[in-house]
C-alpha cells in the first residue's frame, strides 16, 4: 500500500480527515456499549491494550481496510486517539498518532502474506499469540489454505466473541461476519503459565504442520523469563517443522521510560534469536522501506533521526532524548537447514 498522510491545513472535504470524522456506530448498538462498560471497569492495562491497538487500525482506516476494529476499539479508546490524532494534524506534527500501531499493522500483514506465499508457506498453520482483538483471520485473503489458532486470555476472547455476536444482530452491515480462514479457533490461555502449548493441541493444533507464529504487541509486556520461555518454546519447533516468527521488541530506552508498563526488551533481537535456534533473522525498524508504507513523509520525523543513529547509542545525542526503538522482526528455521549459516540480515 502506497497511501501517504501529510499533514496540510485541514479541510472538510479532505478525504484523510472525513476518515477521522467518528462514526456513529457504537451509539447504535447497546449491547456492545455495555461490553465496553466492564471492560473500562474490569480489565488491566495489558487487556485494553487489544483495544487500543484495534482503535488504531480504525483511525488508520485510509490505509488499513479493518471494519470490525471499530467494534472491536470501542468509544473510549477512539474519542482518545481521534483527540490525538486531530490535535497532531492541526499541529502540523511531524509524525501523527497512531502512525506506529498502523505501519506495525500493515509490516505484519505483508510479512505475513509473504510467509504464507513461500514455497514452505503454502497451508501453514497460523497461531497468534496474545491475538487481543486481531481481526486478521476475518480480512486477510491469504489466509484461506490456512487454519488459524486465536490464543489469549478467557476473558479476552469471550469478549471478543460477545462484540461481534451482538454486532451481527444489531446491524445489517455486520450480519454476515465470517472468518476467510480456512478454519478459525479461539484458544483460551494465558501464555505466561506452561500449559498453553497443550491447550493449543487440545484444539486441533498439529506440531508437526508447518507453523508461522504471530506476536504483535505481546513480548515486552511478559517479563524476561516469561518472554524467553515463550521464544525458546517457538525456536525449539524448527527441529520439528519449518516455522517462521513474526515478532516486534521493544530496546531497553523504551521500557524504562518513567510509568512503562513495558518489562521485557531485547537491543538485539536479530542476535538473540539465531542463539535460541532460528537459523535466518531479518530486523527491520519503523521507517525503513519494509516497514515505511508512505506514512513517514517529514523528513526531519522521529524514526528517520533514528535510523540514522548506531543501535547501540541509548541517548539522542542532540536532544539527550531517549532513543526508543521499535524492531519489527522476522525469524525462521526448518529441520533442512543446516544450523551453521546463523547469519542474521538487519535493513537499518
């Protein structure tokens, strides 16, 4: 996708900010407010982090094509971005709110897309761990040779499920929600605890079925053992199968920051994963042209400054600023492939 946001005087009838206009669609269904309504009163911040992604893929909506995700984001977490994002344009701001969780997004979808176009991708098995409020299984066509596996708590995925039950019967415009996947399941797990991996099997999930494994927005919020466990347990299955990881980390800049609730963080994913057992890592960071879709047009943006910098520099040296990064990684091993060529690719 090549749609490109720039931030000139705002008019009526310019056709980015009619997308931002809210829509009145949460107003019209009651019990989807009210699903909303406990998840404000009930759910911790790592549960209505789903929410907040989601509402980004629905204010993003000029270059993300996901009409569940208003559903899905609810009233509270779009008025908040939609606040934002209308403050940043009218600001001329140089990068708009939102604009990390929507290259995540579309770096995902394509990285995922290509996975399941390789000549080792074709039927593969998809997992998303900590799927929150994914909706890729019910937009995303290439996923139709494939059975997906949703895995999160239980109380994320019943909520999940009640929003679009409820939006079914209460318009028209959603009465024929289906998954395009070949086959979708929900498993309900937490992933922090070591039975996960047997309720995936539980539900149909075959270990040795070539699998490409999805952990958008998941691993900085796990502690470090937590998130090893989990990233071993993957790195393990490419004795078994050929499987690819989809993944994004945090560097340490961006966990410490004051208030983070962010634990886990890796500066150095793309030679973390090679020592666990992948055999071929590619790291790419917001801003470069994997991970651009023309949403990065200023030239003097946050991530161009960045990318400019070594990795290794934690302080900007301009501004004492922290550099706070953001991988987007692809990783992946097959039983075929001898183990000795662990030569990660970085585009930086």
């Amino acid at each position: 996708m090549s749609h490109e946001v720039t931030n000139n005087d705002l008019h009526d009838d310019d056709p980015e900010w009619q997308e931002l206009k809210l829509p009145n669609l949460l107003l019209q269904s009651e019990a989807v407010r009210q699903v909303h309504a406990t998840i404000e009163r009930e759910w911790n911040f790592l549960q209505r982090s789903a929410c907040q992604t989601a509402a980004g893929r629905a204010l993003w909506r000029h270059v993300i094509h996901d009409p569940l995700a208003y559903l899905l984001a609810g009233e509270s977490y779009l008025r908040s971005l939609h606040e934002k994002m209308k403050k940043d344009r009218l600001n001329n701001a140089r990068e708009i709110s939102g604009v990390i969780l929507a290259v995540r997004t579309l770096w995902f979808d394509s990285k995922l897309e290509d996975a399941l176009n390789s000549p080792n991708g074709r039927e593969s098995q998809v997992v998303l761990l900590g799927a929150g409020m994914d909706t890729r299984a019910y937009r995303l066509n290439c996923l139709q040779d494939s059975d997906v596996f949703e895995v999160d708590f239980p109380g994320v995925l019943q909520v999940k499920t009640t929003i679009l039950e409820a939006a079914k019967v209460s318009t028209n415009e959603f009465e024929h929600i289906r998954s395009m996947a070949k086959s979708l399941t929900r498993v309900a797990a937490d992933i922090r605890e070591n039975d996960w991996l047997e309720k995936l099997r539980t539900a149909g999930f075959l270990p040795h079925k070539n699998t490409i494994w999805v952990l958008e927005g998941l691993l900085y919020y796990l502690t470090h053992s937590q998130a090893m466990q989990v990233l071993r347990i993957l790195a393990n299955k490419c004795c078994v199968t050929h499987t690819v990881l989809l993944a994004d980390f945090m560097n340490k800049p961006s966990t410490t920051l004051s208030n983070s609730a962010f634990q886990f963080y890796s500066d150095w994913p793309d030679q973390l994963l090679p020592s666990i057992g992948f055999t071929h890592v590619k790291l790419s960071q917001i801003g470069d042209p994997d991970a651009h879709f023309g949403l990065l047009n200023d030239p003097l943006n946050l991530f161009d400054k960045l990318r400019r910098l070594p990795r290794s520099i934690e302080t900007h040296p301009d501004d004492g600023t922290p550099c706070c990064r953001l991988y987007l990684v692809e990783a992946s091993g097959s039983p075929k492939q001898d183990v000795a060529p662990n030569v990660p690719m970085s585009v930086s």
